[in-house]
C-alpha cells in the first residue's frame, strides 16, 4: 500500500509537471538554450523582415559538444553539462520548446524518486515528501523549464541520498562526492548544496573518515568548473543590483514564501493583495514554529542537522556571493534548490492536519502558475495581441541585451508567418520609421525586459509620433499604428535612405 502511494505521488507529479512544461509561456532566459544547442548562439538579425517561423528554424538546428562549451565560454556564466545534455536530448525528442522543456521534466521526476528514497531511508513519509516538494512552487517552476536548475537539483539531491544510504562504505562516499561535483557543472549555484553536505560529513566523529573519499569525488570536477568560470566571470557585469544587506534580506524572505506558495498575492489587487500577503507570512511563521516545534520527528539528529544545513546553506550562501561581488544574486529559482530538503522536513514535523493546509495552498499557486499571466513572462500574450492587431503589416521587437531573449521567445508564441523587424537601441527614429515605411501598419511589441529593450522603447514610439502615421489600436504590450500618406510616402522613405 505504502509503495502504491508512492506510485501514486509520482505520477501525479509527473503528470503536473507536464501540465507547467505545456501551459506556460515562452521566457527569455529558455531561448539561450534553444538557440545554444541550436544553430547560431548570437544571431545577427538582419535590418528587413524575418519571419516568426524563420527565428525557430534557427533553434531547430542541432550544435556539436565542442560548438556549446565553445559559445559557453564566450557568450554565458553558465557551466555546459545541462546543455551538453539537452543537445542530446532534442536530438530524440525533438527541437520544440516544449520538447526541451521535457527534459526538466524529467529531471524532476527522478528528484522526487530520490526524495522518496531518503523518506524511506530515515523514516519520513515519503508520498506526502514527494507532493510537498512538487507543491512547492520554485520547484515546480525551475521543473519545468529549459534551464539547468532542474538537472542540477537531481544530481544534488542524489549526492545527498548517497552520503545518508553510505554509512560507513567510502566508496559510496566518493560517488556521493562526484554527483555532487557534477552538479555545479550543471549550476554553479549547486555548490552551496555540496558545500553544507560535506561540512556535515566533518562534523560527525563518525562520518570524518568518509570525508576525504567524498572530497575526491568533488574534486574531480574542479578543473572543469574553473576553466569554463574563469572565462566567464566578467561576462554578466550589471546583471544585478547593488548589494544592500536589508534589501537583501527582504528578497530572501519575500522568495522563501514564494518557493513555498507561489505567487498568491499577485492574483488580487488592493487591500485583497494586503490581506493575501499577511496570510501567506502567518502561515509561512507557522508552518516555521510548527516544523521547530516537532522536529523529534524528523528521523536522527544527525539527518536533522543534514537537512537543516542544506536547506540554510541557500539563503547563506548567496548573501555571501552577494556580499562579495556587491551584487544581489537573489532569485526565486536560486532558492529553489532548497525545495526537497525543506519538504522533507515539513513531511516529517508537520501534523497530518497541517499538512494538508500546506499542500491545498500550494495546489491553489500551482494553479495560478498554470494559468495566471501575473506568473508568466509577457511573450506569449503579447505575441497573441501582435498577430491580431498587425494584419498585413509588420510586428517591431526590441533587440534586447543579446538579440535572443526577447526575439526568441515572441518568435515561439507567434504564427510562423508573422513578419517581424527588430530594432536596435542605437537606431534613430526615423531609421527605424524608414525601414517600416512599405508596411501599411505597424505593430510595437512594447517588451522592455532588459535595460537595452527598455531604452530601444522610446525610440520605437517615436519613430511613429508622425503625420504619416496614425494610432489605430492597442493590445496588451502592442500599439498598432496604420500609414495614413498613400504609397508615395512609403516611396520617399525608402528614397531618403
């Protein structure tokens, strides 16, 4: 029975997670790796009109091991085992994004198979280990994504089931020490996971003697990680704020709430939005005093304190990066890694009753990240409004940062026909009105989602603050404009340049 619950768990959030990977919108970030494991990591758009379809077919075409780790070290601060692996995977399964998303998926499924192994192991129960951890919203999102949080997160949690299935075997220990190298070369942020689990091996009298095969195994990995950071350090220079200790300290707690319950209060507006945030913050205080209060339950002293340290190692270890690059390297997905350790420590300590309080919250935020706009990134409603309102004309996009994120995303959730111009930063208005001028109207896809987006708007917007052109709709994120001069106008523009 106990088995078949287990069973149970898993399908469900399996079946969940398939459900986010399907439902949500295409983000910025997801397009690096489409186009990393594609043909051309950094694509030099051209200044006439692309097709939506044309933008895909760029993601559709498989790169070599030697092209990734190669534009990695260029291009990203990421380590290239995840794309390594992604490349493989759309290979198989297929080169939509929905398709890469699956293999989240799957990384996902295998962490809540060994975060039922651990219950099993300690004496947590494991079903309801599995739900809450699923349930938790920074997993279910970072599980269904086509980034490398959800491969890094399984070979995590499988280090950390090692070491508590290894006892006194050494040889276990320096497996344990080897997936949990492997993990921070899918995500340097792993290390805090691998850290707080080999200090708690030198802690223990007993378990010293396992530290050093578990450091070896670690160990192994090292080089590679350097040789790819060190190549990348400088390359996201401004990607965060400043860091300031109590700013810093309010986006840990407010993304610790939010890893755990979503984003409830983006659902309501007013004073309901006060009232939704002060529930959230009590039944987060509680489920706190609760999880103190009966934490007899939680298996071994020993398992206890592994649990706690890693779950602690997260929020600690960013505010110390933070505190050492002066930045605020504080995200919800960061958080996340956290998950299936807080979980089975909530499946432990908390009462049935409580339990099923925390787990009906959660359903209600994983409904919203389903299906909310509020939790999604804007490309695909305001793709929709794009391709409605442009008719026979053309849609503009910013360039962005990279020419990637936000032209990769619109470009997915578009019908492959749409036709497109992307505009840089540094272009005039008139340029840009320039190159619109054959088109009869104009679509501006308003995404301002990086500071080179933000400040290639206002140009956009003026290009069309014109007695040539006239304002004749508007959608989410859209403003469609139609040229009002006849064809001599579009004629002496392209003659002036």
């Amino acid at each position: 029975m106990r088995q078949a619950s287990i069973l149970l768990a898993l399908l469900t959030a399996g079946l969940l997670l398939t459900s986010v990977a399907w439902l949500r919108g295409a983000e910025y970030d997801e397009q690096y790796t489409l186009f990393l494991t594609g043909s051309v990591v950094r694509p030099v758009w051209p200044s006439g009109v692309i097709a939506a379809g044309d933008v895909r077919a760029l993601q559709a075409t498989q790169s070599g091991f030697a092209t990734v780790a190669r534009d990695l070290r260029a291009t990203d601060v990421h380590p290239p085992l995840y794309f390594w692996t992604v490349a493989a995977w759309r290979r198989l399964a297929g080169d939509s994004l929905f398709e890469a998303r699956l293999a989240s998926v799957l990384f996902s499924v295998v962490t809540l198979s060994l975060v039922a192994t651990i219950a099993r192991c300690v004496g947590i129960p494991a079903a309801p280990a599995v739900l809450l951890t699923v349930g938790c919203y920074g997993f279910a999102y970072t599980g269904a994504i086509a980034r490398g949080f959800a491969m890094a997160q399984m070979l995590s949690v499988a280090g950390v089931a090692i070491l508590i299935i290894a006892r006194s075997r050494l040889w276990y220990s320096l497996t344990a020490g080897v997936v949990l190298g492997a993990a921070t070369f899918s995500n340097y942020l792993a290390v805090f996971v691998a850290c707080a689990a080999l200090f708690w091996l030198m802690l223990g009298a007993r378990r010293r003697v396992r530290v050093l095969p578990a450091l070896v195994g670690f160990a192994v990995w090292l080089p590679a990680d350097l040789w790819f950071f060190l190549a990348q350090r400088r390359s996201r220079a401004g990607q965060f704020a400043a860091f300031q200790p109590l700013s810093a300290f309010g986006r840990l707690v407010k993304y610790a709430a939010a890893n755990l319950f979503g984003g409830l209060p983006l659902y309501v507006d007013g004073i309901a939005r006060t009232a939704v945030t002060a529930a959230v913050v009590v039944l987060l205080v509680a489920v706190a005093a609760l999880t103190i209060r009966h934490r007899h339950r939680i298996a071994t002293p020993e398992i206890r304190l592994l649990l706690a340290m890693v779950v602690a190692a997260l929020p600690i270890g960013l505010m110390l990066l933070g505190l050492a690059f002066d930045n605020t390297p504080i995200e919800l997905r960061y958080l996340a890694f956290a998950t299936p350790f807080t979980a089975l420590l909530l499946a432990a300590a908390l009462p049935p009753l409580a339990r099923r309080a925390v787990l009906a919250v959660q359903a209600i935020a994983l409904i919203g990240l389903m299906t909310r706009p509020e939790t999604m990134q804007p490309a695909r409603a305001t793709a929709i409004a794009a391709a409605s309102l442009a008719r026979n004309g053309v849609v503009l996009l910013p360039h962005g940062n990279d020419g990637v994120g936000i032209v990769g995303a619109f470009a997915v959730e578009s019908p492959p026909s749409l036709r497109l111009l992307v505009v840089d930063e540094h272009e005039t208005p008139a340029e840009v009105r320039a190159r619109a001028a054959p088109y009869p109207r104009v679509g501006l896809a308003l995404l301002g989602q990086d500071a080179a987006s933000r400040a290639t708007l206002p140009v956009m917007r003026a290009a069309f603050a014109d007695a040539c052109w006239r304002l004749a709709d508007e959608g989410f994120n859209v403003l469609a404009f139609d040229r009002i001069c006849g064809e001599e106008c579009a004629c002496s523009s392209r003659a002036s340049r």
